[in-house]
C-alpha cells in the first residue's frame, strides 16, 4: 500500500476526443514550460500530458499502469487507492489555490496523482519476477 494524495475532490475533465491537444497558440506557453523546467533542472525528468477521462473514477479511485517489457505494452485500469501495489506516481495533475493548491510542498496538496505504475512487471503471471531496475539513464537491468 502507498499514500497517494488524493484527497482533492476531482474536477472533471474533457473526455479524450473532446480534450484540446498542443497547437500553434501554445507556442509561447511551451517556451515558457521549457524554460521553468530548464531552470530548475527537470527538462529531462517531468513532460506534459494532455488531461482528460475516458470513464469517471470515484474519490477512492486511482488509475495503474502495468507494463509486459517483454511484449512492449502497457495496460491502465482502475484500483482503489488503499490497495494498490503501485508504488510510483508517474502522472499528476495541478491544483490551482481555489482547487486546494496552496504551496510547492507535497503537503500543500499542488497537484494531485492521476495515475501511478511501479518498477515491477505486474503483468498477469509475471508478479513473482524480481523487479527492473533503471539506472537513472533509461536504462533497464
């Protein structure tokens, strides 16, 4: 089990084939984006996603990625947050002040985890595998 904050209720999100992906008028933002990241040393640690549901989750609901490496796929489907295995969150979304945002500190509730994964391959019949590791480079070993 692992804590995940997720006690900032959901607003709601476009659905995929309604959500507006990157186009030309976001040109300044990305720069923008870029430099921030760039700033603070994290281009190459955090991206950007584009937000949105395929299917309503509830409040003590996450999404989980789990990966086949061996077959080169991933799968996402839904857990309750105080059973997961997952350990990692690999995608958040951020809370303005008026959404509970209030700081920088993990505490301060900024953002909110949207989906976790682990380092393990938790493919169907692969649970008892030892886990990968990455060596901080994209490399797995």
């Amino acid at each position: 089990m692992t804590e995940i904050n997720v006690s900032a209720r959901r607003a709601s999100l476009p659905r995929f084939e309604e959500a507006e992906g990157l186009g030309p008028r976001d040109a300044e933002f990305v720069r923008d984006l870029v430099a921030v990241l760039a700033r603070h040393g994290n281009l190459d640690r955090f991206g950007l996603c584009l937000l949105h549901d395929h299917f309503p989750l509830a409040d003590d609901e996450v999404l989980v990625e789990t990966n086949d490496s061996g077959a080169r796929t991933l799968q996402a489907h839904v857990e309750k947050t105080d059973g997961t295995r997952h350990t990692k969150a690999s995608q958040w979304r951020f809370l303005s002040h008026a959404e509970g945002g209030r700081g920088a500190e993990p505490d301060d509730a900024a953002y909110q985890v949207l989906q976790l994964c682990t380092t393990l391959d938790l493919c169907p019949g692969r649970e008892h595998e030892e886990p990968m590791e990455n060596d901080g480079g994209g490399a797995v070993r």
